[in-house]
C-alpha cells in the first residue's frame, strides 16, 4: 500500500506492514489521553488483540504468522505498531470524526493501489468523478470537456483513469455550435444590430423589458433559450440586475432567414411558439 498521510502526518510502518499508532496519535492531536499505551488498557482493546491472533483468523496475527501489534521499546523506530484492524478500532476510540478520517484516507489510499483489484478501486473513482465533474461545470466546462476533466482530474488525485478501466479511446464529438452577438448575426443579413434586434424579436426569440423610466434592455423568452447563450459581463444595471450578454447560436439563423424573406417579399409572416408559419 501507497504511502498514507493524514492531517498532515506520514504514517510509518515497520518491516512487517504494521502501522505506527504513534504517528496516528500525533495525527490525532497528541493529546495524553489518547496515546496509543492509554488505549491498549482498556479491556476491549485486550480482547480485540487476542482476537485478531487466534489462528482461524487470516491476517497479521492469524495465519501469516505475524502478530498484530508489536511494541518497540528501543532502537531507531520505537512505538506501538499495530495492523489496520487495530488501526481502526484507535481511531474509533479516539473519536468518531477522526476515525471517519482514517477509513477514508485508507480507502483512497487503497484506490491508488495498483495491487489493489480494480472493481475495489471503482466505487471511490466513481465517487471522485462525480466530485470533480461538478467542479469543472462550475469553471463553465460542459459536456465531454467537463468530462475528460473530470477524468483528468481523478487521475491526478487517486490514480484511476476511468476512461482506461471502461475501454473508451475517445469521446464522441458533440455538436459545436458558433455563437454571434446581434451585430455579426445582422453582417451575415445584411443588417444593423438594431434591425437585427429587432428581427429576433419578431421571431419571439427576445423581447424588450422597462427596468427604469427610458432605460431598457433586452431579455430572451422561453422560446429563444433553445438559441441563445447567455454571458456575464461583470457590470450591474442602475437597478443591479447584472448585465448580462445575449449570444446567439449560428442554428437561429434558418428561422431568421425565412422570416426576413418573407419581410422582404411583403409576404405576411405569423410568429407562434418561435416558428415562422
């Protein structure tokens, strides 16, 4: 198993895997009544040792022949050095919070692990993906970029690449779509951004709200959410609404060419639901 830290405090094993109750208390926070000899004189703790070494039990202190907990009194790396069965009950006595803390910190360890078999590791990466793809939608990455960095990201942190265990060589590519403000939507007609405005309202894609007596701006409806694409500007209107861009996708532009043709050709044109009939 990978090297295990927690609060900030390597925990150290002997040359038999065993864990340093030593380290866990300082992780812990080194108070007295928590060190590890305060813990081995409760009877539990006794029993829970004897039990771990009966030989029907698999492990350190049953059939590998190695017993559960060593006490070193002397030498480069004295201590108390206990299995991770051991390791769980001390933190369980120390406190629910920091025991919680432990299995976790085991359990990615564990995640990292390559001897580890992977459908053990999958529970936690699923976990972790979760986590990290809301984390990238929160930077404004969506769809397969929010994905691959998610995955990204879980490989940094646990060393499970998804992507690799699920047998996907790539992603499939989303439709990109270019977004235009209202002055190059109107260049690509022939028109000012005005007129252009204009146009989307007469499409039912936007309309224009009064927000102060002479002051107003444009807002999109229901309908023009499927085309239009809203921006931040980091400024606030006199009424601190913020101010906010409208972008619109190249795919408004078929219904806005069919109804500036039949503008044009005097033709009468009826708007329902953002379709030009």
């Amino acid at each position: 198993m990978s090297a295990l830290m927690i609060a900030g405090i390597e925990i150290h094993k002997d040359q038999d895997g065993r864990f340093s109750l030593n380290d866990f208390h300082r992780a812990a926070g080194g108070e007295k009544r928590h060190a590890p000899n305060e813990w081995l004189r409760n009877a539990q703790a006794q029993e829970l040792v004897e039990e771990i070494g009966k030989p029907e039990n698999p492990g350190l202190g049953g059939n590998a022949g190695i017993p559960a907990l060593r006490v070193v009194k002397g030498g480069r790396a004295p201590g108390t050095y206990a299995c991770k069965e051991l390791v769980y009950a001390y933190a369980m006595w120390v406190s629910p919070v920091f025991s919680l803390h432990v299995i976790r910190t085991f359990d990615t360890v564990a995640a990292n692990d390559h001897v580890i078999p992977q459908e053990k590791r999958l529970p936690i990466a699923a976990d972790n993906l979760d986590a990290a793809k809301r984390i990238a939608e929160s930077f404004g990455l969506e769809g397969n970029q929010a994905l691959l960095c998610a995955n990204s990201m879980v490989k940094s942190a646990i060393g499970v690449d998804l992507m690799e265990m699920a047998g996907v060589k790539r992603l499939v590519n989303e439709t990109q779509e270019m977004n235009f403000t209202p002055t190059e939507l109107g260049a690509k007609f022939g028109m000012s951004a005005v007129s252009m405005n204009k146009l989307l309202a007469d499409c039912g894609l936007q309309h224009q709200v009064i927000y102060k007596p002479g002051k107003k701006r444009w807002e999109v409806t229901p309908d023009g959410k499927l085309f239009a694409v809203i921006t931040d500007t980091g400024k606030k209107h006199s009424d601190g609404k913020p101010v906010q861009q409208i972008l619109w996708k190249e795919s408004v532009q078929e219904m806005l060419a069919r109804l500036a043709d039949k503008l044009r050709s005097g033709m009468p044109a009826v708007v329902a639901g953002g379709v030009t009939r």
